[in-house]
C-alpha cells in the first residue's frame, strides 16, 4: 500500500514538473551595445507578450546603468562588460530606457 502510495505521488510530481515546463514560455533574445554612449540599436524590436531576456554589452571604457521605468528595469553593467536584463511579457508599444550615468544616452525597446 505504501509503495503504491509512493508511485502515484512521484507520478503527479513529475505531471506537474513537466505541465509546468510545457506552459512557461521562453524568453526572446535581445541585443544591445552601447559605445561612445549610444546604443545600438537605439530601436530594438521585440514580440508583444512575450518575456525577454535582453543582453546590454558595454563596450565603452566606463560604467553604465542600463534603465528603465517603463520596463522596471535597472542593472549596472561594468566597462567592457555585459549583462542580462529579464523583462515581463509586454503588450505592443514603445518602451523607453536609458544609460542613468549619462541621461543623453536613450533608446526605445518597440514591440509589436
């Protein structure tokens, strides 16, 4: 009785592990580098209601804070260095961020 017992909880853990996996969604990739304080691209696309993982690369000799509000965003990327900002799933629109260290510094995440 217990070994079965046992069976039937393993089985619904692994049903529910893999339903899990088989609904997440996977994340678009995205890639922006910044250089002489610009991004590029300044207007990156991305699919509407979907996650992202969006990948900052920091080629100038300087840190910088990729930022955003519109998207809750904030990470420091060192001088030379890179990181990975996930953002949630987005309806269609424009999405302003920025290099807080150098305000001057903006671009717009479109998604569509």
């Amino acid at each position: 009785m217990r070994m079965k017992f046992v069976a039937m909880a393993c089985t619904a853990i692994a049903v529910g592990i893999l339903a899990g996996n088989l609904s997440a969604q996977e994340a678009a990739a995205i890639v922006i580098s910044v250089k002489d304080h610009k991004f590029d691209p300044a207007q990156p696309h991305a699919p509407a209601n979907k996650p992202l993982a969006i990948r900052v690369k920091n080629l100038d000799s300087g840190p910088m804070e990729f930022e955003s509000s519109a998207l809750r965003v904030e990470k420091v990327i060192a001088a030379n260095g890179e990181g990975v900002v996930n953002v949630r799933a987005l309806a269609p629109g424009r999405y302003e961020f920025f290099d807080d260290f150098h305000q001057q510094t903006r671009g717009f995440l479109v998604v569509q």
